[in-house]
C-alpha cells in the first residue's frame, strides 16, 4: 500500500497455565524511491498490559522504555508543547485498545516491529477465552497466527474461530491437543487471503478467538514455582444456589425510545431465564421511585407471567432520583433476609442499570457512596450497568466496588439488549457464597484477594502469593465456602516437585510465568482498590502498583512507555500509556465550528465582527451562527461536520461536566419570520447559560443583557458596559458590543462573541456565538453536544463514490462502530476575521449527526438553561 509493502506478520501466543503472553512481529520494506511512513497499529485487549516495544531499522533497534508516567510526561513536556510527540495508544472500541507506531523510513529500507503484551485469561460461562484482533490492511506474503496452550491439568477442549473465517478458510485453521498440550495454528497464502480471485483487499479483517477448558478432577489446582504460588479454584457439579435478584432500572427522561425498548427487550429475556427457586423484584426511578411489589417474591411460573406484563409496561418519566431507587433495593433486601422472606442459604444481587446522573433527591455522589455503604454492610454485592456515555462512570465503578460488585458500560448500540443479558447470564447461577482461601499467614507475603462473596458457575477464583521463604517448596490451603445445602469446607496441599514433575513435558514454559501472574494480579487489584480509597491508602495502593509496574515492565495506568524514532525525516517520539474506562489518553486537538455552510440554503447574516483574542490557541472549539458543528481531526488532517435541525426555543445541553459542576446549555431562536420556501428554518443560539453548580454560580447571556447569578444575589450588565468583575471562583470581562470572557475555577475558559445585524433587517436577529479555550480543563467525564468531543475520535473512510452533486462525492465512514453515508463538502473558518475565510473540508454526517454524536440529537434536548 503506497509502496510499503508488509512482507510478513507473526502472532505469537504461549499460554501457561492461563497466563497469555502475546508477541506480534511485523515486517515491512519502502519498494518506493522516496522515503515513506510504515505504520504498525494492533489492537489488544483492555484486560491486556503491554510489556515490550521495539523497532530495528535497518539492523538498528529502537527500544521502548517504560517509566513512571510523571517522569515520562516531564521528560516528553517540551517536545509536547513543540508538537513533535504522539500518543500511541487509544480505546477503539468495547474490549479493545489501539496501539499505533508510524515511523519514516529511506527507499529500500526495512522495519520490523516488534509488541509483547501479557495478561490472565478470565474463565467465563466455563472457558478460558483469547481474543486477537487481525487486521493486516494489505495482503502479507507471509502470514501466521500460532498459539501453544500449556495446561498442568490437562485439556479437555479447544477451539479457534474467526468472525472473518469463510467455508474455504476453516480448513486452514490447524489445531490440535493432548492431555497437557494445545497447539494452533492458521497460515493462509496470499492468495487465501484475497477477498476474491484477483482481488488486491485483505479478507483478513476481524476477531480471532481462542477457547478451551481444563480437566478438573479436583475442585482445585495449586501450583509452585521459584517462590511464587498460584492457586486455581472452580468446583464443579455443586448444586445451584437460590438467588435473591432486584433489578433497579432507571426510567428517566433520557432512557425514552431504543434504551428503555432494549432494557424491557433483556428483561423479558432475563425473566425466561430465572428459575422457580428464585426470589425477584423490580424498582423503577425516575422523579420519584415505583416498585413492582412490595417485597421480593418467588419466581413462580404465575408470578413470572404478571411479571412480564408489568415489563412490557415499563415506561420512562421524569429526572434521576438514582439514592432513591438503589436504597429502596437494599432496604427490601435487608429486610427480606431479616424477616426470613427468602432461603437463608441463598444469594442476594442488586443490578443497577441508569443511563444518567442523579439529579433527584440526593445528588451529591460522595454522599450516596457513604449511605450507600453503610446500608449494605457487605451483606450482598451491587452491579452497576452504565448505559451509554451519560453516566458518570466513575462514581458507578466506585460504588460497586466499595460494595464487592463491579461495574459495566452497556454501548448504546443495536445489541444493548444482548450486552444487558449477556451480564445478567454471568452472574445468573451463584453456586456458593462467602467463600475463603485461607494460607499459613507465617508462610506467604503479599497475598492476592482471597475472599470472594460469590463464586458463580462456569468461573473461577484466582488468588496468587509469594512465600517468605523463597526455598519453601510445599503449601497446605483451607478452603471455605457456604452452598445450597451446606458449608464446603476442604484441605489442599501441594509441593514444588509435584509442579515440576507436571511441567517437565513441555519445551515453551517461561520460567517467570507464575510471578509475573502474580505481579499482573496483585496491580489489577490494587488499581481497583485505589478506585474506591481516598487520602493515604489510596497514596499507598499507587505507590506499591507503581513499583510493580515498573520492576515487571508493564504498562498500567501509572506508567507510560517512551518509544523513540531515528532523527530523520522528521520523526516524532511516542509515548504509551494505558487507557482507562471512560477515558481517551490520546490527546486530541479539535475545533467545532460554524458558519455559512453550504449544505442547506443557510444563513447570510451580517458578518462576524473582527474580534482578536490574543490567548487564542490554534485550535479550539465553538459552536456559532446557525447551529452547525465542525470537528477537526489534526492527525487525519481532516475534519467532520454536523448540524442539528430544531424549532426555537428548544435548549440544548452543549457542555456537562460532573467533576467540575460546569454545564452550559443554549436555547436556539429563529428568524423573525419563517422562510416558506425552506423545508429547514435557520436557528441560532439567542440565549447562553454558564453554571458551575459546585460554586453556585450561573451566568445567563442574551443579545442584549448579561446577568450574573452568585447564591442569591444577581448582578447585571449589558453589552454596552467595558467591565472586568472578579469574585471567587469567577473571572468576567465584557469588551464592549464585542465578546466577553468568562473563567469559572480551575476550569476552561468560555469566550461568548455578540452578533450584531442591522435593526430594520427584514429576517435576521442578533445571536450568539461560544467559544471554549482550554478544554482539557474540563474532566474526561465531560458530555454534551460539544463536550463529547473534547474526548478523542476516530474515523475511517471507505468507498468514495460520486454523490448527488457532482461537486461533492459520498463515502461510507466507519466511525464509533457505525457505518454512515458522509458527504464531501466545505466549511468557512473566519478565525482570521470575517472578511478572509478560509475554505475548510470536510465530511458532512447527515440526519443531526446520527452515527457521530453519541445517541439522537434529541437526549440534548433538555427542559431549561439551568
């Protein structure tokens, strides 16, 4: 492609004993006559931490090195600012991460790269499952994907598949296993892999899945090597625990249309699934909460069937009352188990699923998490489902963590309802509760979680540990548990020969695979732990994952890898880091604009006055004139554009940030008559309001007036006043009948530009425009119409094709796992005054950003500016 050409590409897998460690070679060589840019992108698994980079150019190699991420910023601060670093890693997706390398190379010059990444493959539903993503872009001559399972216990099961495997692909998988031993492999040629016979496109393009099982002969396997012990817990053929279930749904405004359509669609499905010795009930919340009957109640078939009616009925109204509805839950479950209204051997859950923030009754997150605490004691574990990019995903995960469950994003996609089941299927079939390893305190040190208020069937229970002494090569464990019928209590022991004799067969072992597992382990908890902790502890749990990052070279959310470049052609540095739930690393730079757009008959208002504000950054984003949105993509040197259709007065929430308690909301007004001979009427923003709910501050801009709102006391100015006003918290110039200028905190900083038209003007009036300076001030938990894009995005253009107007073509994107019809067109940028736009290009994404923004237009609409 562009005269690079990847003459080979290797995946390399060795599991141990559950353990993954992946490499990925790829090799590429310039065919060009000029020096060219050979990119190397592979997605890995979120659950993954990468270990090792490198690139050797021309017999010379280019190590990553991993450092704390402080020291890596500091270090890489300069370049930054000098625009000559890139970020290499990304989210891309619901179980992906994206690493991305690009570097110059001469004609005739050749590169291989080189990324190891490891981690602990989870069992679910009973297998052990290795996800890896194929996606080569271009034909590679040589081609190979080989996997090599190394099991103690041996291997009852394997199998591979790939979501691109056709009929003539599946002979080519090669697998194969043997008590101890699974191997795979799959190797098609070129031609294989053409999409059809002479075809130059890759039919390599999607996931490829490993899974097995082992044999489990005892309800546990533990294991011994060079000081370290791993200890593997899954029982099988117990009888199933009763389950005491409450769902707690969220009814609120925002779930109207597909997501409460898809929360009833998993209901009914989840109800087909609960059996006749469980005990059920629902709790809905919006304004105020609603519950379907007054305590839990069995899951009988007649009960079962009034249930279904009353899901099929399910519909949303008003706010968030989320305290609420999650108290009621745990008040009906306490008093349940008090009154003995349920099994006393039996398993209590509460599902959460809420699409928004709390924004009834109680609403300050700390304050739930406390009372929410206090209120379980432990007793039960709470799972929290975020649906969509409106919750405030931190405070779930928070929550559920403190109260031994987890949380979960639900995409808002076409599958919602299968993801919301998929969920429920996993902690469905609880098999025993409070369950307890117990290790000789005098023999181990730095011991993994091992306690476990559910084992669920088809999982297992990991705890890992390293011994005092490093020559101590035997280990006694005390299991406990509590089951349907009664406590399971049993003694296990094990000794470093018994380890050995069963790993003599095997050639591929790494030595180290058992504390590296328990490195791996002991940072994934103490990254978790650190969520729900504050002050010292929360200090203390960095500190020591840090050090594990750093001794084992694992890049976690603490530590960056640095990859150097050659100095040539222009070459720019990288840095790695880890992406979190809810949070893009790759910085991105983007400005939303609008003005005079050429896809509808638009407006020609008068021009933009001239306004120069000498902090300006090059790109920053706004929002102007008739509602129009243009996002700028600097790393594609390309740009996306929107615009939302809809009637004055409606108010749209452009900006919500959580963390900062900044929200700014504008409420659109028209033309002062309609254009009949336009099917799309003009608006604009006429009204704008600023709040900062954690200083109490609102700020309400219009046309003609700016007034000021601190607690109770207000304060106004018009636009004919040259002011500068500083109070706590707040900074406010007006420049006058020009913009004004606006700080709140430690937050951005939001330029508000006047519009001025010709009083007798026949139609238009004055508007407002918004400019926001320094949005990476605001969290990464910031939403909104514009907020959702101060987070990164990424697209892909595909099928270029002539559109209606022969002018500007049509493509297919592929943008947040949609495929959308864009349209090639332009969009003025008067940032250099209003006289001298420049043309900027860009893809138009049609129906008010359908596919691009995250939901419909409509979940903006909100009911006033404050």
């Amino acid at each position: 492609v562009n005269g690079i050409e990847i003459y080979s590409m290797k995946i390399d897998s060795k599991v141990t004993s559950r353990f993954a460690r992946n490499v990925i070679t790829s090799q590429a060589v310039n065919r060009g006559n000029v020096h060219k840019e050979v990119f190397f992108d592979v997605e890995l698994p979120k659950t993954a931490f990468i270990t090792n980079f490198s690139m050797t150019i021309d017999g010379v190699t280019y190590p990553g090195t991993i450092k704390e991420k402080e020291v890596a910023k500091k270090q890489y601060e300069k370049a930054v600012s000098k625009g000559q670093t890139a970020g290499l890693v990304k989210a891309s997706g619901r179980k992906t991460e994206k690493f991305s390398v690009s570097v110059n190379i001469e004609a005739a010059s050749k590169v291989t790269f080189e990324l190891t990444y490891e981690e602990l493959l989870k069992r679910q539903f009973g297998k052990y499952e290795m996800f890896i993503k194929v996606k080569p872009k271009q034909l590679v001559k040589d081609f190979e994907i080989e996997v090599n399972i190394f099991e103690p216990q041996g291997i009852t099961e394997l199998e591979a598949e790939g979501t691109f495997i056709t009929n003539d692909l599946q002979n080519i998988i090669k697998k194969t296993f043997s008590d101890k031993k699974g191997h795979i492999s799959f190797k098609p040629t070129l031609d294989q892999q053409r999409t059809c016979a002479n075809c130059s496109q890759s039919v390599l393009d999607g996931d490829f899945t490993v899974r097995y099982d082992v044999k489990r002969t005892t309800p546990d396997n533990l294991q011994i090597v060079n000081g370290y012990f791993v200890h593997f817990f899954a029982p099988t053929n117990l009888p199933k625990l009763p389950k005491n279930v409450i769902f707690v749904i969220d009814i609120s405004g925002s779930m109207s249309g597909r997501g409460i359509e898809q929360t009833r669609e998993a209901l009914l499905k989840i109800l087909d699934d609960i059996k006749e010795d469980d005990f059920f009930n629902f709790i809905l919340f919006g304004s105020e909460v609603h519950t379907w009957k007054e305590t839990l109640i069995k899951a009988t078939p007649e009960n079962l069937d009034e249930a279904k009616k009353f899901v099929r009925g399910i519909d949303t109204e008003g706010m968030t009352n989320l305290y609420g509805g999650i108290m009621r839950g745990i008040d009906m479950l306490n008093a349940a188990h008090e009154g003995n209204l349920v099994p006393k051997r039996s398993a209590s859950i509460i599902i959460m699923l809420t699409d928004g923030q709390p924004n009834v009754g109680m609403s300050n997150i700390q304050d739930i998490q406390v009372h929410v605490k206090k209120a379980m004691k432990g007793k039960f574990p709470l799972y929290n489902l975020g649906f969509g990019y409106g919750v405030d995903y931190s405070f779930l995960e928070k929550m559920a963590l403190e109260n031994k469950g987890l949380a979960r994003r639900i995409y808002p996609d076409s599958d919602a309802a299968l993801q919301l089941q998929g969920f429920y299927d996993e902690v469905s079939n609880p098999m025993l509760t409070d369950v307890e390893l117990n290790y000789p305190e005098n023999e181990i040190s730095d011991l993994t979680k091992n306690s476990f208020k559910h084992f669920y069937d088809g999982s297992e229970i990991v705890v890992a540990g390293r011994f005092v002494d490093n020559n101590q090569n035997s280990l006694t464990v005390d299991v406990r548990g509590e089951g349907a019928n009664d406590a399971l209590s049993y003694t296990t022991q094990q000794d470093a020969e018994q380890t050995a004799k069963a790993f003599q067969e095997q050639e591929y072992i790494f030595g180290d695979y058992i504390e590296r597992l328990w490195a791996y382990l002991t940072i994934e908890q103490l990254l978790e732990k650190r969520i729900a902790a504050t002050g010292e502890e929360k200090e203390n749990f960095t500190a020591k994952a840090l050090d594990l990052s750093l001794k084992y070279k694992f890049v976690t959310p603490l530590t960056s890898m640095v990859v150097t470049k050659p100095e040539d052609y222009g070459n720019q540095d990288g840095i790695a880091d880890k992406p979190i739930e809810g949070i893009d690393i790759f910085t991105i730079l983007l400005y939303l604009r609008s003005q005079f757009f050429f896809f509808f008959c638009l407006v020609t208002a008068a021009p933009q006055r001239s306004y120069l504000y000498t902090a300006h950054p090059t790109w920053y984003t706004s929002v102007d004139g008739d509602p129009h949105f243009i996002i700028s993509v600097p790393q594609k040197e390309d740009a996306i554009c929107f615009n939302i259709n809809e009637n004055p007065g409606a108010v749209l929430n452009l900006i919500n940030d959580p963390v900062t308690g900044i929200t700014v909301n504008g409420e659109l007004i028209g033309d002062k008559r309609a254009n009949s001979g336009a099917k799309i009427q003009n608006t604009y923003f006429g009204k704008l309001g600023i709040a900062n709910k954690h200083l109490h501050l609102k700020l309400t801009v219009t046309p003609e007036k700016i007034t000021i709102q601190n607690g109770n006391e207000k304060t106004g100015f018009t636009w004919l006043d040259s002011v500068t006003l500083q109070q706590e918290g707040l900074t406010l110039t007006i420049n006058r009948k020009k913009n004004l200028v606006l700080s709140m905190g430690s937050g951005a900083s939001f330029v508000i530009v006047l519009h001025q038209v010709w009083k007798k003007h026949p139609l238009h009036q004055d508007f407002l425009g918004l400019y926001i300076l320094e949005s990476d001030k605001l969290s990464e938990q910031t939403h909104g119409l514009l907020g959702q894009f101060f987070h990164p995005i990424d697209f892909t253009i595909l099928e270029i094709h002539p559109g209606s107007d022969p002018k500007k073509p049509d493509a297919t994107m592929i943008v947040k796992n949609n495929e959308l019809t864009v349209t090639r067109g332009w969009q003025k940028d008067y940032r250099r005054g209003p006289k001298h736009g420049i043309d900027v290009p860009c893809w138009f994404v049609h129906n008010n950003g359908a596919g691009l923004i995250d939901g419909v237009h409509t979940d903006y609409i909100v009911s006033s500016l404050f």
